[in-house]
C-alpha cells in the first residue's frame, strides 16, 4: 500500500469516530441556521462593506441580536432569510457597475486625460430606486405612516449648506428644497396643519393627511454648522431614498386633489428666500394670466368686503386652476363666467357664500368620519380667514407663511414678492419681535409677537393681544403634543385658554356665555373636591400606618367634626387596649431578657437598618404611591404579586413611570406656591415690576427752611 493511502487511511481512522466528524456531519439546526455574521454576508454578496451598508439602509434591513451568539459577542449578525434577499436585489449588479467605473475614471484622472474623464462622467451608469418604494409601501397609508422621518430628515437638508468636504452635493440640496416646499405648499393649500410648538431644537409641526398624522421637525432658519462627529455618507444614503419616496408621495397627494404636479417654482421668488410663496404666489399668477377677463383685485388694495370676498372666490378656483390642458381653460372660462353673472350684490354674496360653504364642506370631509375632526378641520381651515397680517423683518418669515395661510389667513412682508405693502389700511395685525414705539403704532392694527399666532394656531381661538404686545414678556409657550390629564397637572395659562376656548365654541353655537362660565367652574370645583379628598384620605392613611391614632389626628383639629365623636371614643377605646398590650409585651420581654441574664446569654444588639435602606430607590417609590392609593385600591394592586415574573416586572415598571410623573407634578405645584408666595408668580410678578419700573416720587420740600441751631456753649 502507497504511503500516502497509508496516511490518508490512518487520518480517516483517527477521526471515524471522533467529536469533530459527528459535529461536521450534523445537520445544523436553531440559532446558528438563522443567523449569520456580516462577514460570512460581505463574502456571499462579494461586496465592500460600504455597499453592503448602503444596500441595507436602502433595503430596509437592520442587524439582529440572536439570543446565543455561536461566532462570538463581538461580531454583528444578520438574519440568513435577509441575506437571501439582499442576493436577488438588481442594485447588486449597479453597484459591482459603478465601482468598476470608478476604477475607470481613477485611472483617467491618473493619467491626466481630461477628456476621458470628462466623457465618462458623462456616461456614468445611474439607478433608480422606484422600485424599492414599491417594494417597502405596498400602499399609500403605509408610506404615510412612516413619513415622520423622511420629513424631518428632508427639511434639515433642505437648510444645511452644500459641503464638499462633507460630500454634501449641490443637487441633493436643491432636490431636497423643492420636496419640501411642495409638500409645505399642500398643507397650506388643504388647510391641513393642526399643531406647531417652537423649542430650541426646531419647530414641530403636525399635520392631518387622509386621516394620519404626520409630525415632523424643521430646524430654525439660522446658520448651520456642520458638526465633524457625524457620519454623512449614511445621512445621505437615508437621503436618497427619503427623496425618491416623497416624489411618490407628493405626486399622490397632488393628483388626488386634482393639483398640477410638480409645481412650478417662482426662481425669482425663491432666491429672495421667499420660501412657500414662491410656491403660492406661481399659482395666484396662473389664477391671474387665465383669466384675462379681470384683473386680481386683492383684500388690501381696497379694504372692502367685496374685495375679500372676490379674492375668496378666486382661492376656490385653485383646485381646477392649477390642472393642465383645455380641459382646465374650459373650467376656468365657466368659473370666471358663473362668478361674473349678475350685476345684482345679492347674487354675488350669495354665491361667494355658496362657494364659501362648498370649500368648508370640502375641508371638512377631508377631516375624516369623525364629527369632532371634521369640526376641528372647518375651524382650522377659517381661524384666520379675513384677517391681513404683515411681518416685520426680524420675524422668521418661511414659519409664519406657513402657519397663517394653513390656517386661512393672508400674509404679507417687507420685500420683493408681497402682495401688500406696510403702509396698506387692510393690515389687520403686525407680526414683530422687537419693541415698538406707540407713536410709530397704527390705532386699526393689532400689534402681536409670533409667539400669539402660534398659540391661537394651537388653541382655535383668536386670543386677546394684550398679553402678547410688542417688549412685554409673553405667557408660557405651552406644547400642544402634552396631554395634561396623562401628566396629572394642568398649569393656569392652559386652564385660561381652555375657558377662552370654551367661551368661542359656546359663542359660535349660540349659547349663553353665563352658563359656560357656570359650567367651566362646577366642573373644576368638582375635579378639586375629588382630588382633595383623595389627598386626605391618603394622608389620613400614611398617619395611621406610620402609628398615629385616627383620634390624634382629630385632637390635632385636621378632621374637626361633630358627626365623628363616636368614633373617637372608639379610637380612644382601641388605643388603650392597643397601649395595654403593648405593656404586657414590654413586660414579657424584660422577663425574658432577665432570664437570659440569669442564663449568661450575651443579648445581641438591635440593627440599626430598616426595611427601606435595604430597598431600592425605585421600590420605596412604587410602594409609597401603592400606600397613598387607598385601601381598596392598595389591595387591588398587590394582586400583582401573583402574576408571572416578567408581567410582575411590566406591572412595576408602570407603577414607577406613575409615580415619578405625580412627583413631577407636585414639584411643580410646589413651585408654584413657592413662587406664588415670593410675589414673582403670574400678575404678582407684573404688578411688581410695575412698581419698580415707576420712578420714585420726589420728596416734598418744606415751605419753611429750618436755620441750624448754634450750640451753646
């Protein structure tokens, strides 16, 4: 036999029937069959781990955490089924395409043939990512869902400067721009925002679309720094597919609302930074250039209800206006011929009311099944209607445009591209920032800061100015998105806006302002009665399990009553009996520790630990906010010691996130009170201000000098 069957015989013997045959031959099964690390996935792909990242974040996928990690804890892990997927994508072909065109160019650049590089530039293979879109959002309400973030992540681009070193592209930045003006300008045009809230990261917006809301954030229009800690090649990545999935997405919107997509910008416009308008005012200029028959004659050039009721008309023909082809011109020749018949005021009224109603109908219906949000929509789509605002230079224009027009108001500015000027009758409120002299202040105009806008934005209700004024420090910015019930405290600017609320629907629908005020204040008082007698129950409990006596509590004069005297002479009673057995225990024990002296037994002494040291922080909340529910309800939850460990577990963390949000609540009404009683609360604060801002009164001179008096000597 050849020595090298020799050896190959005696390797196969030596491992016939060894531990690493049987585990080879064995038919793998659980965790290490689902799961494999990303470089077994680089090696099947035959890809770059640049590519690799690139076609998961377009793909959708994320790493998984297996529960037993066979390769090792510090290796990532896929999902095989996912891996199988990513190897039937047509991007892999692109992309193995693209980087063997780069190798090309590199090579170009190497040798210095320009040219070369510049024709193959030119021909650089490109893809599309439409696909994708379909594949991840089978349907339009699933790609609303899941707007939150493309948007967000759409108008912080649509701000950041192009960057080169940063690979931040010219296009990229345009493209991005554009979506989001588009998408600014169908909010605007369908009335279909519902809250804003300014904070210091940006400006929160909510808006209603086919019955989902979308909630997105867009930063403050100040000069952005790029931050070095950042990894941009993944932000662009996310990017560009956020951008080809809002061209999806506002092509829908627009064709189901019968609108002309895409809408053509206004270059001029949008290179003054007018932002939406550009976008707005194309459209008012398509309005105007197909009829030709009358000229557009706005609110504030004549001041007068048949301007603004003639303006409304015109806005109620958007929705056939901005549609292309004859079909549209033959709409607008009827519209324009309906609207001119009659030379009668009360047919025009009638049908501007007519046409008033159809759009508010029309808002309405878009508002859902729902009665309360079909309300809300028609009072969201007219809070501002017949009201002219001008914003002062310092005011963030692209903000308020949006806000205002969303909320059926009309806009105009210090610059190119506003329809009205400064010095128009037909202002009815100046938007400022900055402190204003009441000379320079017109006494038809409404002076306000931004901040009154939004608020009203928020509230439905149009708010008195006063508060608000040009250099006076404005109320609270409440957020919208907190829900005081669920925080268990409401602070008083809210309870004043709900009232004012209350007092306009009541207005609205005929109803004695009296009675709601009536109402407002039974149904608080109720609230605090029930509040307060729970605290006091709770207190009343926490005495009597820490050892004071019901009984005590009345000597005290914190439950003075005369219905309860029977139950002190009971508490009395129970007391004594209470103090006599723990007499004889004392005396059982003194008798004991005798006999263990008498034994020579050393007595141990007594732990200076409690129940709660030897309790987490978390714990001794739980159980105090569990002592402080009641009886009743204390028994009720200690149920929870019979549920399975994780639920337990669940049913804890609940109790805690309760807990620290009533403590947080109490902090707050503690400093309030605190506040309160130091004079720096609410109007004592203004009153006090006041004071210290009046100039001292001069000191009255007497009439008669007093001459001093020599000394004697």
């Amino acid at each position: 036999m050849p020595a090298a069957a020799r050896g190959k015989q005696t390797k196969v013997s030596k491992h016939g029937g060894g531990k690493a045959v049987k585990k080879a031959l064995k038919v793998k099964g659980g965790i290490a069959s689902r799961y494999t690390t990303r470089n077994a996935a680089l090696n099947r792909l035959q890809l770059k781990l640049a590519d690799f990242r690139r076609l998961c974040i377009l793909k959708g996928i994320h790493p998984r955490e297996p529960k037993k990690k066979v390769k090792g804890q510090g290796k990532t892990y896929y999902h095989v089924k996912d891996v199988n997927f990513l190897a039937h994508e047509p991007l892999l072909d692109k992309f193995r395409a693209l980087r063997s065109y780069e190798r090309k160019i590199k090579k170009a650049k190497a040798k210095k043939a320009y040219h070369a590089v510049d024709r193959l530039e030119e021909r650089k293979p490109q893809y599309g990512l439409d696909h994708l879109v379909k594949e991840r959002y089978p349907s339009f309400g699933d790609a609303l869902r899941d707007f939150d973030d493309p948007l967000t992540l759409t108008h912080l681009f649509a701000l950041l400067p192009a960057d080169k070193r940063h690979g931040i592209p010219v296009e990229l930045v345009t493209r991005a721009r554009a979506l989001a003006l588009e998408f600014q300008a169908f909010i605007t045009k369908t009335n279909a925002l519902r809250k804003v809230f300014i904070s210091v990261k940006g400006i929160y917006y909510q808006a209603t679309v086919h019955g989902q809301e979308i909630t997105w954030l867009t930063p403050h229009a100040l000069a952005q720094t790029l931050p070095e800690d950042v990894d941009y090649r993944v932000m662009l990545t996310f990017l560009e597919f956020y951008l080809a999935m809002m061209g999806f997405v506002n092509y829908k919107l627009y064709h189901d609302n019968q609108l002309r997509y895409p809408p053509v910008l206004d270059t001029k416009l949008e290179d003054n930074a007018a932002g939406i308008v550009a976008v707005i005012h194309n459209i008012a200029d398509s309005i105007a250039s197909r009829n030709k028959a009358k000229p557009v004659v706005t609110a504030a050039k004549k001041g007068a209800k048949q301007a603004t009721d003639t303006e409304a008309r015109m806005k109620t023909l958007d929705f056939s206006l901005i549609k292309g082809g004859d079909e549209d011109e033959e709409v607008v020749a009827v519209a324009a011929g309906k609207g001119a018949v009659g030379g009668d005021g009360s047919d025009d009224a009638r049908g501007d009311g007519d046409a008033d109603a159809e759009m508010e109908d029309a808002i309405a219906e878009a508002g859902g099944a729902d009665p309360a949000q079909r309300e809300d929509a028609k009072m969201c789509a007219t809070l501002f209607k017949g009201l002219v605002f001008f914003l002062n230079r310092e005011v963030p224009r692209e903000m308020m445009v949006f806000i205002i027009r969303s909320f059926g108001g009309e806009v105009s500015w210090d610059g190119e591209g506003s329809p009205y000027d400064e010095k128009d009758g037909g202002v009815t409120h100046h938007v400022c920032d900055r402190p204003i002299q009441k000379s320079d202040m017109k006494p038809q105009r409404e002076y306000v800061q931004p901040q009154w806008v939004v608020d009203c934005a928020n509230w439905r209700v149009l708010i008195p100015c006063v508060e608000y004024a040009p250099g006076v420090a404005p109320p609270p910015h409440l957020s919208p998105f907190v829900d005081a019930e669920d925080e268990g405290y409401t602070p008083d600017y809210q309870q004043t806006l709900m009232r004012l609320k209350a007092q306009a629907k009541a207005a609205r629908e005929g109803r004695s302002l009296a009675d709601v005020e009536t109402q407002i204040v039974r149904l608080r008082t109720d609230a605090e009665e029930a509040a307060d007698e729970e605290k006091q129950y709770a207190k009343d409990l926490s005495k009597e399990t820490s050892g004071i006596p019901y009984s005590r509590s009345l000597a005290q004069g914190e439950e003075g009553s005369s219905d309860e005297e029977s139950d002190d002479e009971e508490d009395v009673e129970v007391e004594d009996e209470e103090s006599d057995d723990d007499d004889d225990d004392e005396e059982s024990d003194s008798d004991a520790d005798d006999a263990d002296a008498a034994a020579g037994i050393k007595k141990r002494k007594a732990s200076k630990l409690t129940v709660e040291m030897a309790m987490r922080d978390k714990d001794i909340t739980i159980n105090k906010r569990m002592k402080e529910m009641g009886e009743d309800e204390e028994m009720d939850a200690m149920r929870h010691v019979l549920l399975p460990r994780k639920k337990r577990e669940l049913y804890r963390a609940m109790q805690l996130g309760l807990a620290k949000k009533e403590q947080r609540a109490d902090t707050l009404k503690d400093r309030k009170e605190k506040l309160k009683a130091e004079g720096k609360y609410g109007d004592d604060k203004a009153a006090g201000d006041e004071a210290k801002a009046k100039p001292a009164a001069p000191a009255k001179k007497d009439a008669a000098k007093k001459k001093p008096v020599a000394k004697k000597n």
